[in-house]
C-alpha cells in the first residue's frame, strides 16, 4: 500500500529515489487546507516544469510557473535540506517541503507555506509526466489527503488548466 510505501521512503530518506526525482514533470494535482491558494489564480498554485537536485541533493531546484491575472511567470526556488530531511524555501513566504513519495512517473510532495501575513497552509503536491491521474491514484490520493488532515474536497486538478509554456 502507499501508506507503507510512504513510511519505507522516509525509514530510508529517499536517497535512492533521489535520481527518480530529477527530470521534467508537471503538476497534475494539489491539495491544501486553505484551498483559495491553490485554486485558479491562487498565488500556490504551481505549475510544476522541473526539478533538479546539486550533486547530494542537499540542495533541490524547482522551476514552476504561476498563472495570476492570466500572466505566466516563471520562477525556480532553491530548497535547502534541513538536518530532518525537510527543505526550506522563499515563496509567499517561507516553505518547508519534503518529497514523500517517488516513481518513474509520480512524485508527492508535502508542504507547509506560512505567508507574510503568519497564515499556515498545509499543501500537498502531485507532479508528473502529463497524464492525469487514474482512478486508483486518485483514490490514493484521497486517502492521503484526509490522512495530511486536508478534506479530499480540497483536492484540485491543476493539469487541466496549464496554459503556461512547456
């Protein structure tokens, strides 16, 4: 199951999935407990290009676009990897972020973006190779959710509307 599959990637801080995670992707789904950041136009909202690793993966990149007022704008952040394997970022600002989850073909990330105002978001992403995802992830993807304490409602499909450039 993914739940033992999740506890397995952490017992094993995902370094051997560290290779998995470099390439091109796209976000296919977000979830988050203030879901108005990741809806249509919402400032998190990140329509995921690439992500890349320095040679430990102490480091992680991630190019993404942001669609607000119907402007893409593209933006690559720098994680820097934390003594507990979380990587902290600038973006609305400040991230902690960590992959929890990693295939050929999907990567989960979880996060938490505390914006200038102090406001706390629980985030949860879906990247992968442009295709959405099928029933069973979904539900998969449900469950982990509610388990994040996200309400699954809060899930969006952030493929179907990426207009930005590839």
């Amino acid at each position: 199951t993914m739940v033992k599959f999740l506890l397995l990637a952490l017992a094993f801080g995902l370094a051997h999935a560290y290779a998995e995670l470099q390439g091109k992707w796209k976000t296919t789904a977000a979830a988050a407990d203030n879901v108005e950041k990741i809806e249509k136009g919402g400032n998190l909202r990140l329509y995921v290009r690439e992500v890349t690793c320095n040679h430990d993966c102490t480091e992680m990149y991630i190019t993404f676009y942001v669609n607000l007022n119907g402007q893409c704008s593209k933006t690559t952040v720098t994680g820097y990897k934390q003594e507990d394997g979380t990587y902290k970022t600038q973006f609305e600002g400040d991230n902690v972020f960590q992959p929890v989850y990693a295939t050929s073909k999907n990567i989960v990330f979880t996060g938490k973006n505390t914006d200038r105002a102090g406001k706390e978001t629980k985030l949860i992403f879906v990247l992968g190779k442009g295709g959405s995802l099928n029933e069973e992830e979904n539900e998969k993807l449900e469950e982990f959710t509610e388990k994040e304490g996200i309400p699954k409602e809060n899930i969006r499909d952030v493929l179907a509307t990426d207009t930005c450039p590839k």
